[in-house]
C-alpha cells in the first residue's frame, strides 16, 4: 500500500480485484504507519490514521486509491474516501501496532 500511496506502480499484476470485497494495506509514510481500507465494490475507502486524519490525508487517499482502481481496470465514476471512529495513540512511536491491531 505505501507504493500505492506514494503514486508508485504496486506488484499487483496477476491479481484480479474482481473476487475482492476489501483490500487493507499498511502505509509507511515518513517512517509514520496508517492504515487504507479499499472497499472497491462500495467505491469507497477507509483512512485511519493513528494520530488523527486531516482534510490532505482524506483527500490524498481518495486520489491515489481511485488512480490504483482505473489502473487496474475499474471504472470508477465516483469514488469516496473517509474515516471511521478509532482510537488515537496516545505516544510517538506506537503507530505501526496500532495498525497491526486494527487490522
């Protein structure tokens, strides 16, 4: 997922996204870990970001989700991306448990 986040072409070629309702991926982002969740059936995604979504990061997600579904063959039309309530980590280093314990 952080190729996908960092508009990298991801080593998904033999997978076919058709027999998928979901697709979780861990981002690694400035040594920063979130969490994308690509419902591509619904048209939408999840961003969880352990110390707290901004309006960028919802945007960004919406970007680089939907250009990863088109290039893959997905028409996608319309496309959303948001958050859900989660827990926030309360230190500077604990994002990427945090990530594995959502999962």
């Amino acid at each position: 997922m952080t190729e996908i986040w960092q508009g990298k072409p991801p080593m998904m070629r033999q997978v076919d996204l058709d027999k998928y309702t979901m697709l979780l991926g861990a981002v690694c982002d400035h040594h920063h870990w979130t969490l994308v969740v690509i419902y591509p059936r619904e048209k939408k995604a999840l961003y969880l970001n352990p110390l707290g979504e901004n309006a960028w990061q919802i945007e960004k997600c919406k970007a680089v989700t939907r250009a990863f579904l088109r290039k893959k063959g997905w028409t996608m039309s319309r496309w959303e991306c948001s958050t859900v309530p989660h827990p926030k980590q309360q230190d500077s280093v604990s994002c990427g448990v945090f990530v594995c314990k959502t999962v």
